[in-house]
C-alpha cells in the first residue's frame, strides 16, 4: 500500500463503503460474471486509479460508480 493511501484504506468511511459495496454486488467478481463465471470478488476496485491528489476527494474515493469488485486475476489485469 502507498503511504499516501493509508490513513484512506484504514478509514472507517472506506471500509464502510467497500463492506456495503461487495455486499451490493453479491460478493462476486463483477468481471466474470460478465464471463458467465462465477467467482469470489476479493479486491474493491477504484476505476479512476487513487493518487495523491484525489485521494482525499469522496467522489472519487467513495462513490459506488467508481467502484469495481474484482477477483485477484482481475485486479492484476487491471494494473
């Protein structure tokens, strides 16, 4: 984890967000159910990447639209 990220991933409004999410997709890998697989989602997702400049914004780090939960193949693939 990048130190700038850390006071966010180990927020209470994150984990909050990201246990409401994977509840709100069922807990599976958003992309394989587009494959018609049926996979464990382990990794909430950001689709605009967080970096030092956003990442204290909530639109970006908070907002459901800007989230994904993937299963680890996925996430690899995404980064």
């Amino acid at each position: 984890m990048k130190p700038w990220a850390k006071d966010f991933y180990m927020s209470t409004a994150w984990r909050s967000c990201r246990d409401a999410y994977i509840k709100s997709v069922g807990g599976l890998c958003e992309e394989c159910l587009k494959a018609g697989m049926v996979t464990p989602g382990k990794i909430v997702h950001h689709r605009i990447h967080l970096t030092p400049a956003n990442v204290n914004d909530p639109n970006i780090t908070l907002d459901w639209s800007n989230l994904q939960l993937l299963c680890r193949y996925h996430h690899a693939a995404m980064h």
